[in-house]
C-alpha cells in the first residue's frame, strides 16, 4: 500500500481537543457542535470556532506549511486509513499567552457607535493601520479592556488525525 511523503497532497480528517477534551476544531461533522455558540444561525461563517463551520476531509501539500509542521511531518510514511494523535505544544501552536498584548483603551477614544460586551472578538487597527484582531475582555464606564492574543494562545493542542488519502 502507498505511504504519505514529504511534497504528496492528501486528505486528512482531524479533531483538535484542549487538555480539558474541549473540541476546538474538527473536521468531522458534528465533532466540535456541542456549545449554544453552534447551534446559532451564524455558525457556519468560521465565526463560533467550533469547528462545526466546516466538515470534510482537509486537502494539504504535506510539508507545504498549510497545517502544524509537526502533523505533516507526522504523515510521512502513513497509509491511507491509519490514524496518529500528536500533541502540538503552545509555543508551536498559537503561542504562549502574553499579559503584554492586553490593553485597555479610554472609551473616550473608540467610535461612539461601539457598544462593546465582554467576549466580543473584534478587529481593530492600531497607529500605523494596521489591522489585528482582539476579543473584549472587560468594559467600564470609562474604559474597555482588549486581549490581542490569540483564543488558543497558551493551550497545547492534541490532535487526532486519519489519513484519508493520498492524491
């Protein structure tokens, strides 16, 4: 039977999970659908990040840095039907947390039409406009707090992934 190599397109199908088994993304139909976020008219976007927004296989170049380095390098050598789970540390992953990218900006300074709540992800540009999302972590009358990181930032992510096929 064929195996996987370095340069190969092939199809994978994949659940990622936190340490706690929390599915953050999936390809599978259904995997990451069990939070009020899915079940919600907008889900379907890419938007709620429970990966219910899209299932099916993934197609990839293997070593074509379209997925973790460390799941495509685990590929090489795997035939289609065989599965594999590796743990991608958050340093590898989405980074680790950083206290540095939260902010907090005077309301005074953000557009009058803005009626942040808390956990409201939103894209905002800095001095030079330049664009970079950020999720409300805490409004006041005064002022509104931002977190620049990203939501996976800190976690180690495990993924279980199959080997669909080699194209």
């Amino acid at each position: 039977m064929a195996q996987a190599q370095k340069g190969d397109r092939v199809t994978i199908d994949f659940t990622g999970t936190l340490e706690d088994g929390t599915v953050f993304d999936s390809t599978l139909e259904g995997a990451g659908c069990d939070t009020d976020d899915c079940e919600s008219d907008d889900c379907g976007d890419g938007s709620c990040g429970c990966g219910c927004e899209e299932s099916g296989p993934m197609t990839l170049t293997i070593g074509g840095g379209e997925f973790f380095e460390k799941i495509e390098e685990a590929l090489i050598g795997m035939a289609p039907g065989e599965k594999k789970t590796v743990v991608i540390p958050a340093a590898e992953g989405f980074g680790e947390y950083d206290e540095e990218k939260v902010f907090t900006v005077e309301r005074s300074d953000l557009p009058p039409d803005l009626i942040p709540e808390v956990g409201q992800e939103l894209v905002i540009s800095n001095e030079n406009d330049e664009d970079f999302g950020v999720t409300v972590v805490e409004v006041t009358d005064e002022s509104v707090t931002f977190d620049a990181n990203h939501p996976l930032a800190g976690e180690d992510l495990t993924y279980e992934f199959q080997l669909v096929e080699i194209l």
